[in-house]
C-alpha cells in the first residue's frame, strides 16, 4: 500500500506533467504564428514591416505566455526572417554583412522585448499572488480573532488555517496543554512527533517530498506550539504570518481563560457577600422574637403561665426557623460551589409540598394557598430535603411577586412521563426584556415586592432541578400573574399514589 509521502508525490508530479505538455503546446503556438504571419506577408510585403510584425508577435507571446515561449517565437522569426526576406531568399545564407548586423539587433531585440514582457508579466503575478495571500491572512485573521465559542480556540485556529488556504492537511500543537489539532481532508498523524520536536526545539522542518513544512509558534519568548501544513505551500512570509497568528490566537485564549478565572473569583467573593448580607438579614427576625420574648421571661414582668408558655413557644418556632435558614444557607453553598449531595428516596409527593407550605408560614402572611394534586400522580424518586428547597425557591418568588392579599396557586400533575408542580401567582407578570435573565444568578426582577433577597432562588432551584434530572422553566406570564413549574422523575413504580 502506498504511503501517504508516495501519494503527495504523485499528486506533485501529475500537474508537473501537465505543465511541461501546456508549455510545449504554446511553444509550438508560437512558433505556427511566426510561421502564419510569414506566408501571409511573403511576396505582399517590404523587410521591415515583417520585422515589426514579427517583433508584434513575439511581445504578444511573452505577455500571453512567457519568456519560453517569446524566445522560440524569436528564433522562428529570425530563421523565417533570414530565409524569406534577406537575400539571397530562400536560403539561409546571408550575403551582405550588414545584414548579420540587421539580423542580430533583430534577434537580440525580439529578445529584450520579450523577457521585459515576460518579467512584467511575472511581478503582475507575484503582486496577484501577494494580494490573495493578503486577503487570505486578513480572512484568517478574523476568523481567529471572532473564533466559535462552541469550538476550542486551538482545534478552530488549524480548520481555519486549512480552510483559507486549501491545505490538505494543517495540524497544530499547543504546548501549554500537550494537545494536537488536526484539520483538513488528509489525515497525517505521522506529524504529530515532528510538531513536538521543532516545539521543544523552535526550528524548521521542511519536506520537500511529502510538500510539508512544519514551524515553531512564537511570541516573544520561548516557542509556545508547532505549525504543521502539507499541500501547496506558501512563501516564508505568509508561512510566518500564520504561525504569528496561531500565536495572537493561542495568546488570546490564555488571556481569555485569566480573565474568566479572575472573573469567577471575583464573582465567589461577591456570592460570599451577598449571602452573608442576606443571612444577616434573614437572621435578623427570628433573634429578634426570640430577644423579645427571652427578655419578657427573664423580666419576671409575664407572671400569667399560660403567657408564658406562649413565649416558649415563639422562642421555639424561632429557634426550628432559624435551623431552617442555616440548612438552607448550607444547600446553596454547596449548589454553587457544584457538590449537590442527593438523597434519593421513593415518597409520594404531598408530603414534600406539605413541609414547604409549613417551613412558609411566616411569608405567606395568611394568604390563601390553594393546593391540587392529581390522585394518580405516582411516588417520585427525589431527595425531600433538596426538593423542599426548589419548592420554598418558587413559592418565594410567587410571594415577593404579587399583591399581599392575592392567592397563590400549587398544582401537581403527570405531564410528559414526570410529575411537573406549577406555582401560580396573581402578579404583574414578568417583562419581556427580563425573562431571559431571569435564571441568572444575583438578578432581581424589576416588580418584586420586597427589596431584600439574595437574586439566588429561581437559580438555586434550577440547578436542584438539573439535579434530579428535571427542569424548571417560566410556563406562561401575563399582567394577570406568572407560573412557574418544576418537573420532577417518577420512581417508575406506577402504581404507587400520593
């Protein structure tokens, strides 16, 4: 089986061939038009117009052509000359001498001429070529500096690399990571050991058979990376242009991944704050019944037992409440910081709405809470504690949300094989330009009720539902209120109610 050196070879000599029989076809072109303009003239015209005529043809072939060509249409011209035109004719003796002296400025001008055309022709193509190459490095440029934010900046460097300028193969190393890009038609894992060696050693490798050049990336310093490329490969401006701009785009994303680093860091050190800000307020009731009633029994001003009693029993609300918040502050630590801990266990699901109303008593203010649940509804495999805490997430929001009188709505239903729990609220909706960001962390809608919270909770609860498995979305909103629902997975045991 050939290999793939072999087949870049023959790929090599095929329009080699091909050239060589294209410029054997011109050559004979030119000669046949030498030839044609000399019977046309012979016997009608004087020497000298067919010397311009033949001098017309000749720069006529260097510009079309080139200078092989020119030059075998000069030597036609000068035999056809020689023969037809200077005496004695139809020979080619020269008698006069001052004829070898016309005959030579003839020839050494046909000459001239045509290499001037031939190296005017040629910069017209280099200047061409230059242009391409500068429109190709722009268009690379570009895509580099835009980059795919689904792709990695290193793999989108060599496919475009490839892609610009036909490559059939381009390969990249990014030392930093230790990993190999390929892109492109061929696949050449071969190269994958050359790009590690001019890497570590920031040289050259060229391979004139396989037409593969493989160069270092530099910025600066050390070499950060290799290039690898095979096809028709482009002058040693354009290949270190390339390799700077890997470089730009290598340094880019380096730059790029600090500054997410700084910028998560930053946003650790505001979620610390802003938690501890928020506990600090939410803390704040419980101590302060707690300090209250505390003081009244310590007073020795409430002597009625049965008040009393009542004062213990505030004291010991507050103290379940603030159990609640601690847990709950403990559950978001860990949601943000990505170790959510399930407890699965199979259970129907009213008790777990149960527990939520009841660790809300306090913000629902004696509203009127309507629950429905479907009686088919299967037992669902989730961890209640967790699942309490996305509830409380939605039913909070519900609360901050709409008018203290209005009521809220609780609906438990089976929809598309899960059990999905719907909130309802008669608020003003959530604006169109907001429900895009809703989700996000920290962010507080612009008609919420209350002016405290963390912008924590719709987050909180989708990444508990992600969790399990399951969704949390904004169903429907209108200026007569939103609904937010959580899915939920069934146990698969259908039978079993709650």
């Amino acid at each position: 089986m050939a290999s793939l050196s072999d087949f870049a070879a023959t790929r090599l000599r095929r329009p080699a061939g091909l050239r060589v029989t294209r410029v054997a076809l011109q050559v004979l072109g030119s000669a046949a038009i030498i030839v044609a303009i000399t019977f046309a003239g012979y016997r009608h015209v004087n020497a000298t117009t067919m010397g311009f005529a033949y001098l017309v043809a000749i720069l006529a072939a260097a510009s079309a052509w080139g200078l092989i060509e020119s030059l075998a249409a000069s030597l036609a011209a000068v035999l056809c000359f020689n023969y037809y035109f200077l005496p004695p004719v139809l020979t080619f003796t020269v008698a006069d001498p001052q004829n070898w002296v016309a005959l030579f400025a003839f020839l050494v001008t046909s000459v001239l001429g045509s290499q001037l055309s031939a190296r005017a022709k040629q910069r017209t193509r280099e200047a061409v070529e230059r242009q391409q190459d500068m429109e190709r490095l722009y268009t690379l440029s570009r895509s580099i500096l835009l980059g795919d934010a689904e792709e990695s900046v290193a793999h989108g460097i060599a496919r475009q690399i490839a892609q610009v300028f036909n490559f059939s193969a381009a390969a990249l190393y990014d030392r930093a990571t230790g990993s190999i890009y390929h892109a492109g038609p061929e696949d050449v894992p071969e190269i994958d050991e050359r790009l590690r060696e001019t890497a570590l050693k920031g040289t050259l490798f060229q391979d004139a058979g396989s037409n593969t050049v493989v160069t270092a990336i530099r910025l600066g310093g050390e070499p950060m990376g290799a290039l690898a490329l095979r096809g028709q490969l482009p002058s040693d401006t354009v290949l270190q242009a390339l390799a700077n701009l890997a470089a730009i785009g290598l340094e880019k994303a380096r730059a790029q991944e600090s500054a997410n680093r700084a910028e998560a860091a930053r946003e650790s050190q505001d979620l610390k704050a802003t938690l501890l800000d928020a506990l600090a307020h939410e803390f704040k009731t419980p101590l302060t019944s707690m300090k209250a009633s505390t003081s009244a029994l310590l007073s020795g001003v409430v002597a009625d037992p049965q008040a009393r009693l009542e004062l213990i029993a505030v004291v010991n609300e507050e103290i379940d409440h603030l159990n609640r918040l601690v847990t709950e502050a403990v559950h978001v630590a860990r949601i943000e910081a990505g170790a959510i801990q399930l407890d699965r266990a199979r259970q129907p699901l009213t008790p777990i709405l149960a527990a939520t109303l009841h660790s809300m008593e306090s913000a629902i203010e004696g509203r009127q809470v309507k629950v429905d649940v479907a009686q088919d509804l299967p037992q669902v495999s989730v961890d209640a504690d967790m699942t309490v805490l996305a509830l409380r997430q939605l039913l909070d929001n519900a609360l901050r949300y709409s008018p203290r009188g209005s009521p809220i709505a609780i609906q438990a239903e089976r929809r598309d094989g899960r059990a999905v729990v719907c909130i309802s609220d008669h608020g003003p909706g959530v604006p169109a330009a907001e429900r895009s960001r809703i989700f996000d962390k920290f962010y507080r809608g612009s008609n919420a009720r209350s002016t405290h919270g963390t912008g924590m909770g719709l987050a909180v609860a989708r990444e508990i539902a992600h969790a399990h498995g399951g969704e949390v979305w904004l169903d429907k909103t209108s200026s007569e209120g939103s609904d937010f629902c959580l899915s939920l997975p069934f146990d698969g045991a259908e039978g079993k109610t709650s």
